[in-house]
C-alpha cells in the first residue's frame, strides 16, 4: 500500500500548498510504515522533481502529458484513479481548493473512498482514523471519522508545517490512458492575470474593503502588497461595485483564506468577512472607526486614516527589506 | 428544460455557532436557518432559465420536517415543486446516494446545485452525484448559459476565469455571480404554500464519514492598538514580536 499525493501545477510550477500536502503524507506514510507517491500532472517548467524528496515524497510520478496543463476537472480524475490503483494507494491526500474538491468527489465514489476536505491538522489513529476540519466557513472545528478503508483528504493552508528532509525522490514517467468523454467539455478560454500572487496560496493578504472610497484608490494597497510580498484580496461589496475582481473577495461568498499575516485596511469587519479570514495566523485592522467590529477579530489594530497610513506603512516595509 | 436544483438548509450566514455543552450536535437554539447561499444563487439561475427556455424547476432537500420551510421558500420564488428525502443529512455520500436516487431515469437537463453548502463546506456533493450519474460536474461556476443547445459556463479558478462549453445534461455547482439572490414576492409565497411537496424515504442508509465532536475556536486574545501617530511601530511588531515579516 501507499500514500498518493495529488500535486497541483499553476503556470508550470509547483503550489506551495502541494507541498504541504507531500508533507501531511509523509506523517501518514510514517505511522503507516509505508511510502509516499507524488502524482504530478503536466508540464513542470525548470525544477527537478526529485527535489520533492525533501517535503516526503519516496517517489514522483510524472504525468508528463500536455493535456493536463489546463484544469480538465475529469481527466485530472482519471489520471488519479490510475496513479491510486497502479500505487496501491489507500490514501489520497490534495491540498484543498475549488479544483481539488470537485476531483475528490468523483474519485471518491470510482473509489469507493470517505472524503474530508478542509482538513486542518494531522489525524488521530486508534482504532478509529478521524481528522480535524474547518467546519461552518471557518467559524468552528470538528473531527470527523472515516470509515472506508481507502480515505481522501483535502488539506487547509498551514495544516502542517514543511519538512526538509535529507532525501531525493525516485521520478518515474507515468502514462495515462484518458476515456473518451475526459475531454468532452471544451475549454474555450481562459482569463488569468499573470505573475500575481495567488490569494489562497499568499503568505501575506493585503484586502482592502469599501473604506477606500474607490478602485482609483487601490494603487496605494498594490504599493503595500507589493512591498511585502503579498496577495491581494478584498470585501463584497468591493468586488459587487466591480472595485475589483471577484475572485479576489475574501469571505463566506468568497475565498477563504489562512494566511500568515492579514491585514484589513477600510474594512468593517462583518461576521461573513471574517468566516473567510479568522483562521489566519496573525489580524490586522486598519480602521478609522475605533467601534469596527474588526478591532475585536484583529491582533493588531490602528485606529486611523488608511490614507495616512497606508503609503507610511509601505515606507517603514520597504526601509526593512533594504 | 428540466432542471433539479438541491439546496440545504443551514444556519443563517450572520448566526454566531454555538454547539451542545458535550461537543457532540449544533445547539440550534436561537438560530435563523436559511436556503444555503451559493444553493439560493443556483435556484435563482435554474428560475431565470425557466423563465427564457420554458420547462420546469424541481427543488430537492434531504433533510428532516424542519426543512420544509426553507423548501417552501424555494417555491415561492419559482420553483415548481420539491422533494424532500426524510433523513438527517450527515454525510456527504449519502446525501449523494439519495440526490443521485431521485434524479436517475428522470431526464433532468441540468442539475444545479451550490458550490458548498455553508454548514460543513464539503464541496462535494454536485461532483459525487456527477459521477453516480455518469455525468459530468463543474464548479465552482459563475456563469451558465444554454445557447443552441449547448451549456456556456465560466469557472472561477485562482487568480483568473475559465470559459467552457459542455453537453446537457451536466451538474454544477454554483456561486454569485450566476444571479442575483431572488426574492418572493407576495403571490409567489401564496401559491407556494399550494404547489407540490413530496416526502420520500432515504433509498440507501450508507454513510462514509461521521462528524464525532464539534468545537469553537480558541478566543482571541485582546487587540494590540497602535498609535495611528506612529504607524511604523506596527511593522516593527509585526517583525519583533509576531514574527511574521
Ligand atoms: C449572505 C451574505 C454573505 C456575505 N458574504 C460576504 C463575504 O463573503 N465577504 C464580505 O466581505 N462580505 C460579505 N457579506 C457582506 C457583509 O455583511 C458586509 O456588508 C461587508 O463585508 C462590508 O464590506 P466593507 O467592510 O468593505 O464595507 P463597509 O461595511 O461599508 O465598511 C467600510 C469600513 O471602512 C471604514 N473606513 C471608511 N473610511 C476609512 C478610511 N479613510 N480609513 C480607514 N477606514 C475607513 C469604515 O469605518 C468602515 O468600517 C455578505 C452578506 C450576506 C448577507
Ligand atoms: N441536505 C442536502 N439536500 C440537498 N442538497 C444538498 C444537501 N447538502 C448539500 N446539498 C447540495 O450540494 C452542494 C454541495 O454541498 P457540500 O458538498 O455539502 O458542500 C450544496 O451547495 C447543495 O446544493
């Protein structure tokens, strides 16, 4: 038997969040006494697989096939069911995100597999297999058990830490035989921004919420963004006016988020805005109202301008980094 | 058009969470309980679709008497009539099994259903029923359009959108901003109360998974405010002392 973990390419390169997903693996792998597989699809650009040997993985499987370097929801399912039967696998483990649920569900029933996505640390084994998940859009936890012999885990953002072990993995080309309807929905476009940094895979989240009057206004939350090496992300209202993108709103509609650091600049801190954050390692509210209700979600808070705040906040980031 | 749109039925998105003093059940107590927000963009949508391509909006719940509520109000703003499968909804197979149960043989064009539901955000259920059905599933989508036949959607993916086109019947998972939330009006609240509401047993008592304790988050230790006078002190915490930069 085996661990199988799904990685996820974006733009030919590997997400960070796969690589925490190796390393839930490999603490499975561990208690299990058995190996970790890495299923990686499509076209890696400038990176040498074995290197996954230091996140946990034994050995990579290279699906090294074109037709996997766009989000073909089906195929990446069929690519998976093979790599789980030729490996033995009784684990799945993906990093959680809009693609890897919707994959998990159908190799969940081909499968014949338990499925929890969400999952928020390691699981307990006595007897019983059950894992921690983020339940209620961030606002509570519970354990749940899984009772199939073959289990899928979605795993949060900072659920485990990486590892750095001192070893290489085995790469192993893998060949996949597609069925006919893998590719019956057709792709006919796709709109992405290039070179920015993804919301939900962001260290650090600069968001910024209908306090900042207008679109016009977001250059000075870019400047921030940019200075601190973050992702960008905002409220509702603010994507609902079309400030802003929408993938980019942030909340219980939105994208949840758990960052290392958050911070909340004109933003009133509505319980929907926060199911979407209130897992990230450290707040802070920037506000010019001291009753936001942010300031009660928050580490940290300054009660004032984001105007002012923001450009002297860029400054004192930028005089660190040099 | 047939369309089956799934909805369940979940705490208000404004509810504070409170669970029963042994960990073990939701303390429903006080709470508001609502159509699920992304499952309420999706009927909205199937509602919309009725309305330009004619045809018929079958909602579907699993879940107990308590429900019916909430699936009256899916009628009243315009669905046809429902169905409910009698059983707690615990598990996201079985609630699969059942959904899969009901729409089997009965030629739905299109099954809608939200990207998650917000009460144990599993985001699994449209691609399990996909896949019991031998169809095929998207979501998160954002956009769904039938032209000539042909299903146009967009997906939101990270940092960007993807454009397809597929072939009805398929299942999605929806989210804003497919529609906009619809809300009943008054005629559509009276002739709800008279439109058809079926009750059927669960088909198949399978379970996967059981959530075996529940728990709040640690509370937040007070807020740190910092002298809007002197904003750089904040970077030098966020350093010194969080150790985040
Ligand atoms: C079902 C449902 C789902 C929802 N889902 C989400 C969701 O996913 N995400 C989400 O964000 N919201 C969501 N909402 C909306 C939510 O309830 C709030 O309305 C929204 O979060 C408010 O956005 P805001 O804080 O940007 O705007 P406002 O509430 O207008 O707040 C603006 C804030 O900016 C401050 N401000 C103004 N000027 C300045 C200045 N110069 N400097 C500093 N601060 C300033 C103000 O004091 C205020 O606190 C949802 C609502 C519903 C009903
Ligand atoms: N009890 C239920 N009855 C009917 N549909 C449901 C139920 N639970 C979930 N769904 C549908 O499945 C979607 C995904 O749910 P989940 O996988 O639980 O996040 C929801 O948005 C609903 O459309």
């Amino acid at each position: 038997m085996s661990v199988l973990v799904f990685v996820e390419v974006a733009d030919g390169q590997i997400k960070k969040s796969s690589l925490e997903a190796i390393s839930y693996g490999a603490a499975i792998a561990e208690k299990a006494n058995t190996q970790v597989i890495a299923l990686v699809p499509g076209t890696i650009s400038g990176y040498d697989l074995s290197g996954l040997g230091a996140y946990g993985a034994d050995k990579v499987l290279h699906a090294e096939d074109e037709k996997l370097n766009t989000q073909g929801i089906r195929a990446f399912g069929t690519a998976i069911i093979q790599a789980m039967k030729s490996a033995d696998a009784k684990f799945l483990i993906m990093a959680k995100s809009s693609l890897s649920d919707i994959i998990g569900a159908r190799v969940s029933v081909e499968m014949q597999a338990a499925i929890a996505t969400n999952v928020s640390g390691l699981p307990e084994i006595n007897g019983t297999f059950s894992v921690p998940r983020s339940i209620y859009t961030g606002k509570a936890f519970g354990r749940v058990e899984l009772s199939t012999e073959c289990k899928i885990l979605g795993i949060r953002k900072n659920a485990v830490s990486l590892r750095n072990d001192d070893k290489k993995a085995i790469v192993e080309k893998f060949a996949i035989s597609f069925a006919d309807n893998d590719f019956a929905a057709s792709i006919t476009n796709v709109e992405k921004a290039d070179g920015d940094i993804l919301l939900t895979e962001a260290e650090i989240v600069v968001s910024g919420g209908r306090g900042l009057k207008g679109p016009e206004n977001w250059q000075m939350l870019e400047d921030l963004a940019k200075a601190l090496g973050a992702g960008m992300g905002c409220s509702k209202p603010v994507s609902d006016l079309e400030w802003r993108p929408h993938h980019e709103h942030v909340g219980q509609t939105g994208v949840k988020v758990s960052p290392n650091l958050y911070i909340a600049v004109g933003i009133s801190g509505a319980i929907q805005h926060l199911a979407g954050v209130s897992s990230s390692k450290v707040i802070v509210a920037i506000n010019k109202d001291e009753d936001a209700p942010f300031f009660k979600a928050a580490d940290y808070g300054i009660c004032g301008d984001a105007f002012e705040i923001i450009p002297r906040l860029t400054k004192a980031v930028k005089a660190l980094k040099n | 058009m047939k369309i089956l749109i799934c909805i369940s039925h979940v705490p208000d998105t404004t509810s504070r969470i409170k669970f029963t003093a042994d960990g073990k059940q939701l303390d429903k107590q006080g709470l508001q309980f609502i159509i699920g927000p992304y499952d309420d963009y999706a009927l909205a949508r199937a509602v919309e679709l009725k309305e330009a391509h004619g045809g018929t909006v079958t909602v579907l719940n699993v879940g107990t008497a308590e429900t019916e509520p909430t699936i009256r109000k899916a009628l009243a703003i315009g669905a046809d009539n429902a169905i409910r499968i009698d059983a707690e909804p615990t598990d996201s197979w079985f609630v699969a099994r059942q959904i899969a149960e009901v729409a089997k043989d009965q030629g739905y064009d299109l099954i809608l259903m939200g990207r998650e539901s917000i009460d144990f955000n599993g985001g699994v259920v449209h691609g399990m029923v996909a896949e019991m059905l031998g169809l095929q599933a998207f979501s998160p989508v954002m956009m769904l359009d039938v032209v000539d036949g042909k299903v146009k959607m967009a997906r939101e993916i990270e940092g960007g959108k993807e454009y397809l086109e597929a072939t009805m019947p398929l299942v999605a998972g929806c989210q804003e901003p497919i529609a906009e939330w619809k809300i009943p009006n008054m005629r559509g609240i009276m002739t709800a109360r008279t439109k058809p509401l079926e009750v059927r047993a669960a088909s198949d008592e399978t379970k996967l998974t059981t959530h075996v304790h529940f728990e709040l988050p640690p509370p937040k230790g007070a807020v740190v405010m910092i002298d809007p006078s002197n904003p750089e002190e904040l970077i030098q915490k966020l350093v010194e002392e969080a150790k985040v930069l």
